[in-house]
C-alpha cells in the first residue's frame, strides 16, 4: 500500500508542477481566465526583449466587437486572389488552419500552446520582412500533413504508375545493349587484359546478358530473369571501373569503336543495297517453274484449242484496249483478273499481252486455262514484230552495242556506279521500251490504256476512254509531291540540250496506269520525238537507262494531268503510303523494288495483290507458289 502511494505521488509531482511552473499561478485550474484577460496577456508578449513591439496575431478590438478569426488556408499554387499577383507579407503570416469547428474549439482549449506557435512564427516573419518563396513554401509543408494517409498513398501510387507508363517500351532492351557495349569496351583495355578474375567475370556477364537480350526488341520480350542479369553485369561493370580509371584511354577506345562502327555500317548499308537490287532483278524459283510447266501442257494441246476466242474484237476500236508488256505470268494475270473483276462490261474489254519468245508460249496456255470471264484475250510474241529492228529503233541498236554490255557485265559492276537502279538489267529488254512503239502496235486503234505488270485494278476504268485530253497524247497521273520527282531527278542539267529546252523544276508523271491517244501520238509524229533525243543519248550522257526520263522529254507539253486518285504510286517501296489513297485509288502501283510477289515485298501491301492470284490453280500448287 505504501509502495502505491509513493508512486501517485511521484505521479502528482511529474504531472502537476509542469502545470504550476508554465501557467505561472494554479487558480487557471479552478477559475479559468476571461477571454478578455486572455487577449491581453497575449498582446503583452513581447519580442527580443522589445517591450514596444506587441504580437499581432489578433487585432486589439474591443470586448463587444471582438470576432472569432476566420480560418483561411493557402494553396500555394496560385496567387489570384491577391492584387497583380503578389503575396505580401501580411498575408503569408496569416496562417490559421480551422477545418471544422471541433478544431477551434481545441485550438481555443490550448492557449500555451497556440501562443508559442504563434510567437515563433511571427519571430520568424520579424527576422525577414520581405515576401520571398519560402513563406509559400512553408505553408505547402504545413497543408501536405492535412490530406488523409490513405489519398497521400493513392496519389504516390498514380504518379509511380504514370512514370512507368512515360517510360519508353524498350527501355530495359536499351541499358541491356548499353551494358554490353561497356563490358565490351573494358574487355578490350589493358589493365583489364592483365587482371584474370575481372576478365573471366565480365566475359560471363555478356554471355549471360546476350543470352537474355536475345531478339528482343521491347521489354515484354524479355525473360523474367533479365533484371537479375542486368544487376549482375552492373556489379560487374563497377568493378571494372575501379580497375581502369584512366578516363582518357576509355575515350580513346570509344571512338575507336565509334569509328569501327560506322565503317561497317556504311560497308553493310552498300551490299545491302546490292543484294536488294539483285533479288528485286531475279525471280522465285516457282516463277521459273510456272512457264516451264506451262510450256509443257500447251504442247499437249491439239491445234483447235490453241486459240483463244473472240478475236475479232481484237480491231474494234469501239472496245476499251489495254496493252500490257511482259514477262511476268502471275503479274500479268493479277492485272487482267484485277481490271476485269471491277469492270461493269467485261464483254466490252480487250488485252493485250506482248511477251518475250521465252514465255510466250506459257503465257498463251495460262490464259487458254484460266480465261478472264467474258473479256478478249491477245497473247503475242514481240520476236514477231519484223518491223522492230536495230535500223528502225536507235535503242535496240543502243542496247545491243558492245558498249551497252560491258557498262552491265563488267567485273566489280557494284562499285562502278553509285545510284545501281541505273544498272536494271530489265533495261537491256525491248519490252521495257515497247510503251513508245504503240501506234505500230496498234495500226487500228485511236485509244489504249497502258498497264504496267506490276500494278493492281480496284475500280472500273471504263471513265478514262472518254476523258478529254484537249489535245494532248499522254494522260497521266503527275508525281510533284515530293521534290525527287522534278525533272531535273532523271535528267542531266548540266548539259545544255537539256538545260535549253526543260524546266527542272517541272512536275513528272507516272507511267504504269497511262491513256493514249494513238490518233494525236500519229499526228505529232511522236515516235520520231522518241526516235530523236535517244540518238542524242547514245552516250548516256542526257539521262540513265530507263523508260521514265525519255518519256518526260517525248511527252514534254503533251501530257494531260489524271486526278490522282486515279493512279497511287509507292507501294513498292514506301511504308507509309497513305491508307485511305490506297482504299480509293483505282489503281495501286508497287513501283519500287519491293514487288508483290517477292519474299522482300512490305507485308501490309501484298494482300491488295495476293487476293487476285487463285491459289488453287493446279500449276501453282505444282511449283509450290503461295503468295
């Protein structure tokens, strides 16, 4: 019992004389002071020993008028409410922070404590009376604590997951490749050469790393352990770094490897180029084994079923004509099943195929197996045309000359010109020609629309047959999108043959998808134009080899404009061919060396041109074609 009240009284002591030493008299207890006596001993408190200086956390108003102080709380995020923005002194020591009146009520209970609150703030303003962004500052800290705990962590949480989803895809691919480079680089370093436990270390680091880094190519593709890894090789690294400080022979090294690089990657970026050409210039090993098995059948055929039917049509200048050169089977089939499915009257259409000696007899038997619906069907052979010689055409004596040979079988071919689109051996074929020798062709015909083979038809082009050309011999679609498609991109200005006679800044147009009126071609005298400027270009010195820039020169002022949702170019080479000039064109064209039916064609494109081949053709399945 004793024991016990030792302890209370020890108790009373510790709890009651801090009481009597800080309110300074014990009656507060039993008889608590008016609230008048209490604004006046808070007035009183004095400064640094200042006794003029009284506290202003209240005003000095009067008993009967004094009110209750309004609770004001500062954002900190704007200063609207202040005149011209600005923040004075007097309002940022204001800081009462009354949320509900149960606050008030226990902020009033407190009167010690509220007046040293009070009095170290307002000694703080005393020390520094200019308004500065700490005072702001300060009430941010003081409002953060108000906010609930539960809507602090939500907030964290949403801005952690905001920072993720900002954080690039492929970030941990990037550190990955970035560690490896440096593990590399400090393998290739002396002092790390001469210490064997470092060297074996990060050795097994970057087998590790590139055994985790793999084909990814975005964070999602990485194995669960590739954090792991990537903290282990750091470890590493660190070590490394301790090893070799010599920052300036880290940088020497660096630009070596810099320098490496970008040697290799320029030697890459040629024999990329190189194998490019080459695969776009050569065909599937199924497209060599369609005209052989083709050749074969045709040659079991009797005589009668050798033909093709309605062939009087074939003169009728009252039908729409196509003309199509080449030496393409299954381009050349995609084209006419193209055109005849969108045509309203596939009675009413003609085509015309000109094909090489080779492929003529092939291309005569796809078309007897597989005719196009109603439409007329002409196969010939251009070996036939007699007319077509080397004394009647200067570029078939051009492309027969020794000179003309060498320049594309010549050793080391690859580096004798940079631009290697110039050497398409495609060019030593008459058939590319052909397009300029039409109204021989065509003794009977006033109008035929050219196709090219690597082209698909979406809409009927019956509409062009009656177009307008107001005189003029081509229409085409013009190409002035892009600067590379004026004519000073395919002709050499700096001769005065052509500089006299062009405008550089002249928009091109596109073959491929071209209406000709053969009856102003005859009265022009076109042919002789083309004849002309190609005896002048023997030397190859007023353009490249090619179609396009003799064309421009031939048609030069005798080219009507096609609106261009009639003809839309790109889709051989370009990835980003706008979508909807795709699905409205009449004609989409993979010009470029990214072909529909090559393993290289850019895969979004080639369903507008695999829907056309029928897969299911006994031919195809027997050369394994699966377009």
């Amino acid at each position: 019992m004793k024991v016990r009240h030792i302890v209370l009284g020890l108790l009373s002591i510790t709890v009651i004389a801090p009481l009597l030493f800080y309110t300074d008299r014990f009656g507060t207890f039993v008889n608590p002071p008016s609230r008048r006596d209490f604004l006046d001993d808070v007035g009183a408190f004095t400064v640094s020993g200042d006794n003029t200086r009284h506290l202003n956390v209240l005003q000095h108003q009067e008993t009967s008028t004094l009110k209750e102080p309004i609770g004001v709380v500062y954002s900190g995020q704007s200063t609207e409410s202040f005149p011209n923005g600005t923040v004075t002194r007097e309002h940022t020591s204001t800081r009462v922070f009354y949320a509900t009146e149960e606050e008030r009520q226990q902020q009033l209970s407190n009167p010690i404590r509220q007046v040293v609150d009070r009095a170290t703030h307002n000694l703080t303003t005393a020390l520094d009376s200019r308004p500065n962004a700490s005072d702001i500052s300060a009430v941010k800290l003081e409002q953060k604590p108000t906010q609930p705990a539960r809507k602090i962590d939500q907030k964290e949480r949403s801005d952690n997951k905001r920072n993720r989803q900002t954080e690039p895809a492929d970030a941990q691919v990037c550190r990955l490749k970035d560690q490896l480079i440096r593990a590399k680089l400090y393998l290739s370093l002396p002092s790390i050469k001469n210490n064997p436990h470092v060297t074996r270390e990060l050795r097994q680091r970057v087998k590790e790393v590139t055994r985790s880094l793999g084909d990814a190519t975005k964070d999602t593709d990485l194995p669960k352990n590739a954090v792991d890894k990537m903290k282990a090789m750091e470890q590493s690294l660190e070590k490394a770094k301790q090893v070799q400080d010599d920052c300036a022979t880290v940088v020497k090294k660096l630009r070596a490897m810099l320098h490496s690089s970008e040697e290799q990657l320029r030697v890459h970026k040629k024999q990329t180029m190189f194998l490019t050409q080459l695969t776009a210039k050569t065909l599937p090993k199924g497209l060599h084994c369609l005209p052989l098995r083709l050749t074969s059948e045709y040659y079991s055929l009797n005589s009668s079923q050798q033909n093709f039917p309605n062939q009087q049509k074939l003169e009728d200048p009252r039908q729409y004509h196509y003309a199509l050169f080449s030496d393409n089977i299954l381009a050349a089939a995609v084209v006419v099943n193209s055109t005849v499915s969108h045509a309203k009257h596939p009675l009413n259409h003609v085509f015309h195929i000109v094909t090489d000696g080779l492929n003529y007899v092939a291309m005569k038997m796809w078309f007897l197996g597989n005719p196009p619906g109603k439409a007329t069907i002409q196969v010939q052979n251009i070996e036939e045309f007699t007319w077509l010689n080397a004394s009647y055409s200067p570029v078939l004596k051009q492309l027969g000359s020794p000179s003309m040979i060498e320049y594309y079988f010549r050793a080391h071919r690859a580096n004798s010109d940079q631009n290697l689109k110039f050497r398409n051996p495609k060019y030593l074929s008459i058939l590319n020609h052909l397009r300029f020798y039409l109204p021989e062709i065509f003794p009977k015909l006033n109008k035929v629309l050219f196709l090219d083979d690597d082209i698909v038809v979406q809409k009927d082009l019956t509409g062009l047959w009656s177009l307008d050309l107001k005189g003029n011999v081509n229409g085409a679609v013009e190409t002035c999108g892009e600067s590379f498609h004026r004519f000073d991109r395919y002709l050499n200005f700096s001769n005065p043959l052509i500089s006299k006679n062009f405008d550089p800044h002249a928009c091109g147009w596109a073959y491929g998808m071209n209406i000709f009126d053969l009856d102003e071609w005859r009265r022009q005298n076109i042919t002789e134009v083309y004849h002309g400027w190609q005896r002048l270009n023997r030397d190859r010195q007023l353009w490249k080899l090619g179609t396009l820039p003799p064309g421009l020169i031939t048609f030069w002022k005798r080219t009507y404009s096609l609106n261009k949702s009639w003809h839309v170019l790109g889709l051989g080479y370009n990835p980003n061919v706008n979508q909807r000039e795709i699905e409205e064109a009449a004609v989409i064209h993979y010009n470029g060396n990214l072909k529909p039916w090559l393993e290289i064609a850019i895969p979004k494109y080639k369903n507008y041109w695999a829907k056309y081949v029928d897969s299911d053709v006994m031919y195809l399945r027997e050369c394994n074609i699966n377009p």
